[in-house]
C-alpha cells in the first residue's frame, strides 16, 4: 500500500493530510509533527491566546480522535533530521525512519535569530510555548520593547496595550510600519493607529545591542538612545525550516524550489506546502514563497489532489490573502500591494476606520487591495482579482465598484 509522509504539522501539512483522504487517496498518512503536542493554528499566538482568549483547545487543527478516524498516523514529539531519498525515509531526532513513497514538506518557518543574542526577557514568537512564555511575562509587568513593525511585531504591541502594559515602545529601522506590504504614505496609517492607541514608536532607527542588567533588559538604538525593558519581543523576518535538506540533493533557495504543481524540481516524489515552499506561480511567472495562512491552505489541497490523481496535475496559482487584528481593526490584502504600485484610497462610511487601497499596475490594470474593516469591499476585490488571468480590470472600474460595496448613508431622522 502506498504511504505518503508530512513532515510538519502545522495548518499546511493537517490540511495536506485532511485534503488527500477528501481526494479519495487510499495510503497509508502519517504527519510528523516536532512539538509533542496536538496540531494548532498559529495565527493565534499573537493575538487571541497571547491574550488568553484563545485555548489550546479552540485553536486545535486535529485531535487524536480525529486522526484516527480518519486515517491519519500522528507522529509527534520528534523533528525530521534528514531526508534519505536513497532509502525513500525520513530520519527522525529519536532514531526512528519513517518511510514513504510521497513525502510532502511542511517544516514551515522560523522566527529570524535575534543577532543581539538572547538574554533572558528577550522573545520570539512561533510556537506555542514561545507565547505561553511571552503571556507569563507580559502579565509581569512592563516596559515591553518590540523589535519589528512587521504583522507579528504590531499584533504583539496591540495584544500587550490590551493587557493592561501602558508602556510599550516598537522599534523599525524602516520609517513606517509594515513596509514590507504597504508603501510609506499607506503604512503611516497604521503609524498612526498605534500612536494613538499609547504605543511610542522609534521608527527610523535601528538596534545595536540588547544587554541584561540587574533591574531588566537595555536596548542600545543607533541613535544613542538607551531603552529601558522588561521585556523585548524580536519580530525581524522568518526563514524557512529546509536546513535539514542539507544533504539530500533537494535544491533549496529560501525554501524548497518546486514547479507550478507545488512538486521539487529535484524529485517527483517530494512536495512543500506552506511557509517553506517556494514555487513557481504560472500567473506572475517567478518563483514565490509566501508566509500566509491562506496559501498554505489552498496549496495543500493542490498537493493532495496532485498525489492523488498523478495524471491530472493541477498548478497552484493563488490570489495572496493575508490578515492582522490590530486593536478593533481587521486589516486585509489581497493581491500585490506596496512598493512602486500606483494607488488610490476609497472611504467606507467611517472613513476614520473604514477604508480600501486599490493598487494598478504600469498600465492601469488593478492588482491588489488593502482593506480595513469594510468586509463587502474586501469581497468585491478577491471576487475581481480571481478573474484578473483571463479578464485584467481597470482600477477605475474596480474603484467604481467598491463604491457601490459602501452603505447608503442613512437618512436624517
């Protein structure tokens, strides 16, 4: 009986494992998780459980009960150490080999090492004991210093004021938030947003060193300045989790290189979901790796299908969706945004918190939205960028009808 393996069991590798029962695919699955816990989503450790209005239990992808229904091997407690394709095995940490005739990648990604070292107080924030740790310490008390205005550094400050922290300092060497998605003029909005809510941002400057002393922790800007913290939470960037491909003969290049069908370019047997893949998408024709929930969803129902039916590959093509909870405010993108993209902005009925970007390209043709609290907006720009391969919209047309998603005004009483 055929077997495929997952190695990784975050959304990305529970989907894989879910979608290839869905297909009809007959095997033998095993998921090998690293962490000795049940499957969970991670989205939530910096927001809802961070707060601890999440649980385990209400974040779970997959119970034990349900794997066994279903099929589904959990191996758990014991992270991938090597791939021998030789033998068709994964080499697990405890000595033991699982082997496969289709091995899916899903190790996703790691946070970027803190390159001012790790004394105690500082924090990342990717797995749940690293929010666990990171919540003990918030409830302590404050100063929180946050390097990094990135999704995860900004939901962290937001998380931390709604603990009751009324000290909270982030810190970017780039001049406004979220510059890695939105160009300047847009992110200074979300500036903004955190200024007014009681968060001092030191934008513009960068961090030189993070020393521990007797009361806490001291973070060193460029500037001079010395910030006093009991803790400090490190947000720069994460890498993919393919380190341990070192040796296999599976060509990496800031995550496993695959085709259109989400399968490596070294080896039809070996496919990545998620944080880890890089492949090529058919629609902006170049390689993409995107750290989003959504894609890794909607890229293991490709892979699964692809196992599954080996003589129907199917490309996986996605429009990019991303989300944060900042405060009151549900932020979304969809498409491309940011960099050199022309763009327009069009109000809801609060335009104080209510509003969408729409960006076009050189040639006028709408490419991505920003949308903030404004859900049939968001709906409008997914449902046009899906026809945008065959149908490319103007911005204008797109602008127009985004309007037409905003609410009548209500009549004077």
């Amino acid at each position: 009986m055929a077997r495929t393996v997952i190695v990784g069991a975050s959304v990305g590798g529970v989907r894989t494992a879910q979608a290839l029962r869905a297909a009809g695919y007959p095997g033998e699955i095993a998921l090998i998780g690293d962490e000795d816990v049940p499957p969970y989503d991670k989205p939530p450790l910096s927001k809802a459980l961070l707060a601890g209005t999440a649980t385990l239990d209400s974040v779970g992808l997959l119970t034990a009960e349900a794997a066994a229904a279903a099929g589904i091997e959990l191996v758990l407690g014991s992270p991938a150490t090597r791939l021998d394709r030789k033998q068709h095995q994964v080499l697990l940490a405890d000595g033991t080999a699982e082997p496969y005739d289709a091995l899916v990648i899903a190790t996703g990604a790691r946070p970027r090492p803190s390159p001012w070292g790790t004394p105690r107080g500082v924090h990342v924030v990717r797995t749940l004991a690293d929010a666990r740790a990171l919540a003990a310490a918030l409830r302590a008390g404050g100063p929180l210093v946050v390097v990094g205005a990135g999704f995860i550094g900004a939901e962290v400050a937001a998380t931390a004021l709604g603990l009751g922290l009324d000290d909270v300092t982030v810190v970017d060497p780039m001049s406004v938030p979220l510059s890695r998605v939105l160009n300047p003029e847009v992110a200074t909005i979300f500036g903004t947003l955190h200024a007014e809510r009681g968060v001092s941002a030191r934008f513009g400057v960068g961090v030189t060193d993070i020393r521990e002393i007797p009361a806490g922790l001291e973070v060193g800007l460029d500037d001079g300045t010395v910030l006093p913290a009991a803790t400090v939470v490190v947000g720069i960037g994460a890498v993919p989790n393919d380190d341990w491909l070192a040796d296999s003969g599976i060509a990496t290049e800031d995550g496993v290189l695959c085709d259109r069908f989400c399968r490596s370019v070294s080896d039809p047997h070996v496919w990545a979901v998620g944080d880890v893949s890089r492949w090529w998408h058919p629609g902006h024709g170049q390689t993409m790796r995107l750290e989003h929930w959504t894609n890794a969803v909607e890229q293991a129902v490709v892979v699964a299908h692809n196992i599954t039916h080996p003589h129907e590959l199917r490309s996986h093509a996605p429009v990019e969706y991303v989300w944060s909870d900042q405060y009151d405010w549900k932020i979304q993108l969809v498409g491309r945004t940011g960099g050199e993209l022309a763009h327009v902005r069009v109000d809801g009925t609060n335009p104080h918190r209510s509003f969408a970007v729409l960006y076009s390209d050189e040639s006028d043709r709408f490419v991505g939205a920003l949308v903030v609290n404004w859900p049939k907006a968001l709906i409008t720009c997914r449902r046009v960028l899906t026809k945008t391969a065959t149908e490319p919209a103007p911005v204008g047309q797109v602008h127009t009808l985004v309007e037409n998603a905003r609410p009548p005004a209500r009549a004077a009483s």
